[in-house]
C-alpha cells in the first residue's frame, strides 16, 4: 500500500503575501494542487495533507480533491515534527509513504514512479531524491556509494572544504517504509541551530538507505520567493510549448507566449507572439492565434482566426474571424462563419451562421440568426437600470450604422434597420425600420455665429 503525504503548513513569509505559499498560482494551478496532481498515475491508498498556516484557507481551497485527509500541525515546529503528526492517523498502515513538499511543484510523475520502484526493488528504509547542483551552496550534502547506498547527510554549514566539493544535494522528497518511519519518529531531537525537528535526521536511523539522483534539478527548485516563483513559471512554460510544439503547434516566438496546463490545442495551430493562453482553453486544428491575444476559459473550434483581441468564457465555431481589437465576454457563443471586427464587443450572445460585426458595436444579451449584418456602431441597450433584456434579430437582417435597439426588443427575419435609429418596438419580418428624429437644417448658420459674437462682445 501506498500513503502520499504533502507538508503544506508553511508561512512562506519571504512571499510577502496574503496568500498561503501553496496556494500560490503556477501556469493556472496552485502550488500544492500541482505537487498533488504529480501523485495521480501512483495511485496512492491514502493522501494526507500537513496544514498549519491559514489552515481553513488553504482546506476550503483543496475542498473538492477527493480522498484528500487534512492533518494540522500547530504549532510550526519542522519538517519531522510534521510528519510526526501523522502517527495518529496512519496508525496500523503497513506499506510506504512518500513524503512531499508543497512548494516543490515541478516533479514529472515518471521520476515519482521511479523513486518507488527503486524504493521496493532496494529494499530500503528510506529513499530520497536528490540532484546535483551546479551551485550547491547552502544545500546538505549526500554521500553515497556507487551501488546509491546513503552514508550520510551533512548540512552545508558543517561540512569539511573537502566535504563541500561535493555537488549532490538532498532535495527533500522521501520514500519511506512507514513501520521502520514510525519507530524512529519520536526519537527526534531539536538540538540544533532552528530549534526545530528534522526530517532528514530520520534518515541517520534508518538502514539501509538509498538515493535517487534527477536528471534535471530544476523538477526539485523549490519556492520560498516571488524570483523562484518566477523561475518555476518559466520552467513550466518551457515544458507546456515544447510539449505542444512536438505535438504540432507552432509558436513564431515562444519566449513571449504563456500557457495554463489545461490548454489543449490541435494540430497545424499557429501562435504568433504576444498570445497568452489561462483556463481551461482549447484550441482547434488549423486555427491562428495573434499577434496579442488573451484567451481564457474558451474553445475554438477548427480554423478560427483571432488577432489582437481578448477572449473569455466564449465559444467560437469554426472558420470564425475574431479581431482585431474585438472582446467576446461571458457567455459569447459564435455559430460558424461569423465576423467580429474592430472594437466590437460580444457579451452573453449568440450567433448564427454567418453573421457579420465588423466594427464599433456592442451586442449584448443577443441572439441573432443567420446571416445577419451588424452596421458600425450598432448597440443593443440592454440594461434599464435594474434588469437586462435580450434583444432578437431574426436571420438575414442587417442594421445601419449608429443604431440603437432597446431592449427588450425582437426584429424578424429580413428586417432592415436605417442608420442612426433608435428602436423600442418590435419590428415584424422583411419591414424596413426608421427612428431618427426629423432633421433642421438653419441656412448661413456659419456666416451668422460670427456676427453673434461680435455683438454679445460688444
């Protein structure tokens, strides 16, 4: 059997922030929903997490995660005081546990796995992770034999200046078998600098004990800060594009263009730069995206073209172009075909097949048909102040430009609309709709002002 256990107590105080360290956000996920999302292809018997710092907080956050077993440590006392704190609720379980960090948000599941099998196939105690740093400074240094037998750990405080040439650290992550932990639990002492108990003096008492280096140290950086917090985001970034772009997708300019793990995008996507992908986003085949987009929460289907425009919480059917400077908002659903141009905005509406927007208008709360035509500067008002209105346009309608349709209002199919009207009643099918008020022309008004001024001077 297999428990996880996550240390999420932490105050990360060199975060300067509100927010609980684990609940920091990572490329659309927290911190500790990342370390957790790590553990699924395990499949482990029991998940506990070790809260303490804004506890409720970080709980409520993590509410849905089935199976997931809360354990508070209060007060903050160390990591081997953490662990300790599992002595209750994982009395009687017989199998290993795998003890992680909350702020340690890169590790790919394929090295997890390979930490438990060389944990099972050893026969050891304990095994740990570890990597070898380019610049170890201020890391414990593991020694070990060829076989990855651990002889020891010396924190880098007191290590020898023969001892500190060795570049393999202890990254924090270990794999114990829980009756032979649980025995030596108590016996931590908090004899040292931080007054604290450590996790890594179990490792001292425990035979035999074996190490797994990384390939890559970056999967055990762990975030005390806002620099490492920067540091992991671009680790993960540079993962998602090069994930997507052995999968199809070209990026013209990758440095400049972020994802969230859950954007999913087709092949032959083309990215240009300056795109920014949050949410749970997808992408079809064929699509092109940018220069300057935002797209969150949304999906577009194949050959959709979007350039210079923001995109959230909509649904863009295929061969839809979008931008540029347009904004599809809540609830924009776009049927196949459609046209959004410059500065227009679209916002909990619906589009049949066909239809065009193509500059400075406003359609909200609308459901049009097909094939309607949206003049420059057309508005549906939708809001009296206290409530909102749909506005229907039934298919191949067109409005002029300037023009305003008061909701609640519904226009049938065919319905002409003349520039610069103001409707407030429904207009029945193939009719020709006019509200402008009537115009006043006063002649030699330009050769008359000058005169009143003169005489209002005077």
């Amino acid at each position: 059997m297999l428990a996880v256990a996550v240390l999420a107590a932490g105050k990360g105080t060199r975060m300067k922030s509100a927010l609980p360290k684990v609940l920091q956000p990572l490329a659309g996920a927290t911190l500790v929903e990342r370390v957790l999302g790590s553990c699924h292809r395990l499949a482990p018997d029991r998940q506990l997490l070790v809260v303490g710092h804004q506890a409720e907080r970080v709980e409520r956050t993590l509410a849905g995660v089935e199976g997931l077993e809360f354990v508070l440590q209060q007060p903050q006392n160390g990591t081997g005081h953490a662990v300790q704190q599992l002595l209750g609720p994982l009395e009687g379980f017989e199998g290993e546990l795998l003890v992680l960090n909350g702020d340690v948000p890169l590790l790919r599941p394929e090295t997890l796995e390979s930490l438990l099998t060389t944990h099972r196939s050893s026969g050891a105690a304990v095994t740990l992770l570890t990597a070898r740093l380019a610049d170890p400074t201020g890391y414990g240094r593991v020694f070990a034999d060829g076989g990855g037998q651990v002889s020891g750990i010396v924190e880098h405080r007191d290590c020898t200046d023969e001892q500190l040439g060795n570049t393999l650290t202890n990254a924090g992550i270990y794999c114990f078998d829980w009756a032979r932990l649980a025995a030596v639990l108590p016996q931590l002492s908090s004899d040292n600098d931080q007054g604290e108990l450590y996790l890594t003096d179990t490792v001292a008492l425990l035979q035999p004990a074996m190490h797994l280096a990384v390939d890559d140290p970056n999967e055990v950086a762990g975030i005390n800060d806002r620099l490492q917090l920067a540091h992991c985001e671009a680790v993960l970034q540079e993962r998602l594009r090069r994930h997507w772009m052995a999968e199809g997708v070209s990026f013209t300019d990758p440095a400049s263009c972020t994802l969230s793990e859950h954007t999913r995008f087709g092949r032959d996507v083309l990215v240009e730069p300056q795109c920014h992908f949050r949410g749970v986003t997808s992408i079809g085949e064929g699509c092109r995206i940018g220069p300057g987009c935002l797209i969150e929460n949304s999906q577009l289907a194949a050959e959709v073209e979007v350039i210079h425009s923001v995109l959230r919480d909509s649904h863009v059917e295929r061969g839809c172009v979008i931008g540029p400077f347009a904004q599809l908002r809540a609830g924009a659903h776009l049927a196949e075909g459609c046209r959004i141009g410059n500065f227009v905005e679209v916002k909990n509406s619906r589009l049949g097949e066909g239809c065009k927007a193509n500059h400075l208008s406003y359609l909200g709360d609308a459901d049009l048909g097909a094939e309607v035509n949206i003049g420059a500067g057309t508005i549906t008002a939708n809001f009296d102040g206290v409530r909102k209105h749909r506005t229907v346009i039934g298919s191949g309608s067109k409005t002029g430009a300037n023009s305003v349709l008061v909701a609640p209002i519904t226009l049938g199919a065919g319905v002409t609309v003349g520039a610069g009207s103001t409707l407030t009643k429904n207009v029945p099918a193939g009719a020709l709709a006019l509200g402008r008020a009537r115009q006043l022309v006063k002649e030699n008004w330009n050769a008359a002002a000058p005169r009143q001024e003169q005489e209002v001077a005077g």
